[in-house]
C-alpha cells in the first residue's frame, strides 16, 4: 500500500468513505487503527514524562552508601 493510499484511507476515517464506495466495514477498520495509534501515542509520551520525572528525583538514602566513581581522572585507580 503506497504512500497515497494511506493518506487516502486516512482521509475517508476522518471524513467518511466517498459516496461511490460506502465501504462501511473499511471504515470501521481503518477507525480502529486511528484509534489504536492514538492511545499507543499517548502511552508512549506518559511513559516519557514518568521517565523524565524518575530520572530527575534525588538518590533514596539507603543507595546513597554506594561508592561514587571519582570526577578526577588522577584519582581513579587501575584494577586490572
């Protein structure tokens, strides 16, 4: 299915289907693919933004006796 067809289809679900076809059960089909993509779209950005929102919170304390590599390079030491 080229690019046009897609964009066509993608119109009758908005618009409804041409007179000539009356394709009601195509429409229905497409419709649920619209719908469908939506709700993975909006999944997909409040996953992003909890993502974002952990990302950003402080370290809890009972991690925080984890040691920290050094920042200066001259203090890290070779153990292999």
């Amino acid at each position: 299915m080229g690019a046009h067809s897609v964009a066509r289809a993608a119109g009758f679900a908005r618009h409804g289907a041409p007179p000539e076809h009356g394709c009601v059960p195509g429409h229905a089909g497409i419709a649920v693919y619209i719908t469908a993509f939506w709700w993975k779209a909006a999944l997909f950005a409040a996953g992003a933004v909890l993502t974002a929102l952990l990302l950003q919170s402080p370290v809890p304390e009972a991690l925080r006796h984890v040691r920290q590599p050094p920042q200066n390079p001259a203090e890290r030491v070779d153990r292999g």
